[in-house]
C-alpha cells in the first residue's frame, strides 16, 4: 500500500483549519498532523512538548523540520508521522517552503500532495480579527512574509472556494497521486 499526505501551505488564516476538517468530514483517513509545539498559545491543534523533548527529537535525526513563529517552537517527528501515514492519511500544516522541502524530500515514504492555499489581504485580516487571538498584528507580518511556492501542485484561493469544495479538489487530487 502506498502511503500518501497531504500538505497544505499558506500563510495564517488562508484556511488549513477548514479544510483539514472538511477533508475529515469527506474521507475519515484525514487526519491532521498534530505539530510539536513548545510554547504558549494556541494548543488544541498541536503536540504540547518540552524543550529537552524537541532537542532529543533533533538530537537523534528524529526532527524532521522545526520552526519558530509566534514565540514557540513547532516540529514534526519523522516517527510520528511515518505511523499516522500508515493507517491514515496525514494532513500537515506548513507555511515555509523550507518546510514543505524537507518533507517532500525526507525520504520517508510518503507521497505528498502540496496544496498552497492562499487568500487576499483584507479577507486573511478579517478572518484574522474574528479569531480574537489578540495577535493580529503580528499574525499579519507573518501574512506579508509567506512566500508563494514554486511548484504546488494545487493552488487554491480560499477567498473564492468555498472550503467544502475545496476539499473535494484536495481529495480528488491526492488520489490521482496514487
């Protein structure tokens, strides 16, 4: 069986959250890798963990990719996403290209389908607001700084998809991979 994932990059409120539920919601496979994470904030989407945690990970080639954003340090661990890609399909959140390389290129196993999503400006800034995180501002640098990828192999602005579509256009696309 081949095992396949999904990425989908983008910079803060282009709509990773929506879609990784609508994907849920069509196939049940989908599943959302759980980040590391080291820090405060937002957790209900991530893998709390420790400083000595995460530098074992890396101490040991475990570490795929971290990162740091928002005064918090995010991983993904080659272990556990090779074990979630075994039974499911993994649905990685990514807003570097750095990251979406080491990824695609670690030699794991997996296929990825990389999905750059994206929306305009005032769209990602009112979403943005309406999520009350009280970083607004800094969430919109971050809007300002995310690179466009070269090559994804699927574009979509979330402004103009509806996300239950947008869905269906992910799946359709991760099975033409297999």
């Amino acid at each position: 069986m081949e095992l396949t994932g999904v990425i989908l990059y983008g910079p803060p409120a282009a709509g990773k959250d929506t879609i990784t539920d609508c994907l849920a919601l069509l196939d049940n496979r989908y599943c959302l890798y759980r980040r590391l994470k080291v820090g405060s904030g937002r957790t209900d989407r991530y893998e709390i963990a420790s400083h000595t945690a995460l530098a074992g990970l890396r101490d040991t080639g475990e570490l795929l990719y971290e990162n740091e954003q928002y005064g918090s340090t995010y991983g993904i661990s080659r272990t556990q996403l090779t074990q979630l890609a075994a039974t499911r399909f993994p649905v990685l959140h990514l807003g570097q290209p750095a990251g979406v390389d080491a990824v695609t290129s670690a030699g794991i196993g997996i296929t990825w389908l990389v999905v750059e999503l994206w929306c305009r400006r005032p769209l990602a800034a009112a979403r943005i607001e309406a999520r009350a995180t009280g970083d607004a501002e800094r969430r919109m640098h971050v809007y300002d700084q995310t690179e466009q990828l070269a090559n994804p192999h699927l574009r979509i602005d979330t402004g103009e998809t509806p996300p239950g579509t947008a869905a269906q256009q992910v799946d359709q696309a991760r099975r033409s991979l297999t």
